[in-house]
C-alpha cells in the first residue's frame, strides 16, 4: 500500500491551490553564505521508514515527504539522525529484530550513496564529512522497548553507529515512564538507571525527548555525560507534555546537554493544540481519512497521508495556521532560558505534522536568514545550527572514554 500512499500524497498536494501556500522569505547572500560554511545538524528524522520500501531510492527527488538527498543538499543539511523507530507495542525479541532491520537500511542506504554520503559516529566523523562535502549519516534509536531489557542489546547498538536513544516512545518502557503514559514506575527504575549508564560507557546520548518530567530528572541525576532532547520544543509557549519546561531547560543546560527545537504544529502551537482538544471530531475524521488511505500496518503511509490532510486543513481553516516562524519563537525563548550552547535543531521530518512554510529540508536557509534577522551573531547562529550537537557528541564520547 506503501506506493499508493506516496502517489495519493502527490494528488492532495496538487489539490491545494498554490494562491494559498505562504510565500518563502527572500534568503539573502549573506544567509546563504552562512549556511554554506556552518554544520547544519537535524537531530531526528523519521525517514528511515521510507528507507525499509525498496522502491525508494533516496538519491531521487520526491514530490512527497520531506527529505531526499536532492532537497538535504538544496537546504544545506550537514548531517541528519536517522531515527529507528517502531510502535511501543512491539516488544521483545521481534523489537530488537525490527530495530536491527531499520539499522541495516540506514547503512546500506548509506553504502548504496557514497558519493553523497558517510556512516558517522563521532563528532570528528561529522566534520570529515563536511570537509569531503558529503551528508554525515546517524543512527538514533527512538524508544528503549527496542533494547528488550537487555544491556547488551545497547552495546549491539552502540556498535552498529547508534548516537543516541531516547528512553521511551508514546508508551512506558518497563524501565521507565513516558509522557504520554500513565506513570507506572516513577520515572525511572533501578535497571533504567544501570542501561543509561551504560549508554554512557558506549558513548550513547542519552534522548529524553518523549520521557515523562521524573523520568528527565531521573536521567539527569544518573548520567555521567550531558544528555540531548532530540525532538522537543519549549512548554511555556505550547503547553504539550512532550516539550520542556524552562525549569527542566534551565537543568539540562547546567549539566551540558542540548534541547533540538521539534517543527512539528503540535508541540509549536498552543492554539493547534486547543483546537484539537476542542473538536475531536476533527482528529477522528483526519484518523479516518488516514484508514481509507493505508493499510493498518504501513506506519509510513498513515504519517505521510497525515501530514498532507494536515496541512489541507490549515490551508481551508478547518484548522489553526502554524507557520514555520512559530519555530523561531521557539528557538528564541531556548536560548533566553537554556543559553545560547545549549539549542539546536531536530525536526522531525517525515514522521510529525510540519509548519506551514516548512514543508521539506530545502526550507532550512529559511531558519538561518531568521536568526540573523532577530540579531542573532554569526558565530551563535553555528552553534544553533550544528556547533552544539557536535559539543554535545564529542562531551559524550570523552566521558565514554573515562568510564
């Protein structure tokens, strides 16, 4: 059903009359040369769901979607996490093996594209593909139900190029608790604190986008290395439990660690949210749409097809406009709160609902000619755009090296 979706994709995008699209900002020379020379980092992505149907080819451009290697290199993205993620309900033995599949078509993906591409693992790594003008390729696993309780399932991982995993997905690990769960362990248990130790020991960033508030603080106490949230925005300006607190912000920059502003509407709008609170009817008629379009089992083509109705809906007024400034907003609040070294990017691309304005990778320049608008200074802007991750990755790896 995968191909159906993608075709389906291209008819809805067709459907929307173009009168409508918000115009993209003039991007001038300076923000171009700026983005040309600085390490843009994406902290997480989802596609490499698209990267498990074999009629995929990564090298094409696609109507569809939002990321390609034709449209990383049009935006300028430097490296990209590939998130290996599943649904929390799939657990044991099959998880770990699903997750080692997501892993095996990253690499070979990889493999397949060297000329535009390279396996990095480390900090250094990133920089060297910079260098050789090629796309740095990481590996994020996005929920620890994929380890099955099994510390040697991380050190498996950790040898395979896995950068970092985030401790829970939508639902409770059975080590610790998620955000979108009903609290079962108190944040994190003795075995949770023992596997994110070992994360620190194989050089893992530690990933609470998605951990419950005690499961953060539970992290931050026991981590030995600085600890990313790869995916999250900020709670104060939309009030969603998979954003942080300015609290929790404030914490995570004094131990080291960086928050990655998340694109999607629903973590950026305080009014989206409303709105789907107000009207679940709304949410069960775009569910249902999704259930006309594919199969129950192609996650791929239900995120995809969501996101397309998505932005139908803001486009007809169905639903709130979030514009791709929102993320700004964002950024500026992380800064003022978290400081400067300690905020990045992770978007979230083919896998969440995008702005308006941001509907692809070849928007980033967009973001870059923002942060030099608002007053941000060059050498601040490279932090925000890649610098900090890589600060991040290579805190990580030194305290790898102590333990």
């Amino acid at each position: 059903m995968r191909h159906f979706a993608f075709g389906f994709c291209g008819i809805l995008l067709a459907a929307i009359p173009l009168t409508l699209a918000p115009q993209n900002p003039t991007i001038s020379a300076h923000a171009r040369e700026l983005q040309s020379h600085s390490i843009v980092i994406d902290a997480h992505a989802d596609t490499t769901q698209r990267l498990l149907d074999p009629r995929f080819d990564l090298a094409a451009r696609h109507a569809d979607g939002n990321v390609d290697i034709p449209r990383m290199k049009e935006g300028g993205l430097g490296a990209i996490f590939f998130a290996i993620w599943i649904p929390g309900t799939s657990i044991g033995p099959a998880a770990v093996e699903k997750a080692l599949d997501q892993i095996a078509a990253v690499r070979e993906a990889v493999e397949r594209h060297s000329n535009d591409m390279m396996l990095a693992r480390t900090a250094a790594d990133v920089r060297r593909a910079f260098a050789d003008r090629k796309i740095a390729a990481l590996l994020g696993v996005e929920g620890g139900h994929m380890m099955n309780d099994d510390r040697s399932v991380l050190r498996a991982f950790a040898a395979l190029g896995v950068r970092y995993m985030t401790l829970t997905h939508w639902r409770n690990t059975g080590w610790a608790d998620s955000s979108t769960d009903k609290p079962a362990h108190n944040g994190l248990t003795d075995f949770g604190k023992q596997a994110i130790l070992e994360m620190n020991r194989n050089a893992m960033l530690v990933d609470v986008s998605h951990a419950s508030d005690k499961t953060f603080w539970d992290a931050l106490a026991v981590s030995q290395a600085p600890i990313i949230a790869s995916h999250s925005s900020c709670r104060a300006i939309c009030n969603a439990p998979r954003n942080m607190t300015d609290d929790m912000m404030k914490a995570l920059a004094a131990a080291g660690g960086v928050i990655q502003i998340n694109y999607h509407v629903g973590f950026l709008s305080q009014k989206y949210v409303h709105a789907t609170n107000v009207h679940p009817e709304i949410v069960k008629q775009i569910r249902d749409e999704v259930a006309q379009r594919c199969a129950p089992d192609d996650e791929n083509c239900q995120l995809m097809t969501e996101n397309i109705i998505v932005r139908r809906m803001m486009l007809d007024g169905t639903l709130p406009q979030v514009r791709w400034a929102e993320i700004m907003d964002h950024i500026d609040h992380a800064v003022k709160i978290a400081g400067i070294d300690h905020v990045g990017l992770g978007s979230d691309y083919d896998g969440s609902d995008m702005p308006l304005g941001m509907e692809d990778v070849t928007h980033l320049p967009q973001i870059t000619q923002a942060l030099i608008d608002r007053g941000y200074s060059d050498a601040d802007i490279k932090k925000i755009l890649g610098e900090n991750t890589l600060r991040l990755m290579a805190d990580g790896e030194r305290v790898s090296q102590e333990m």
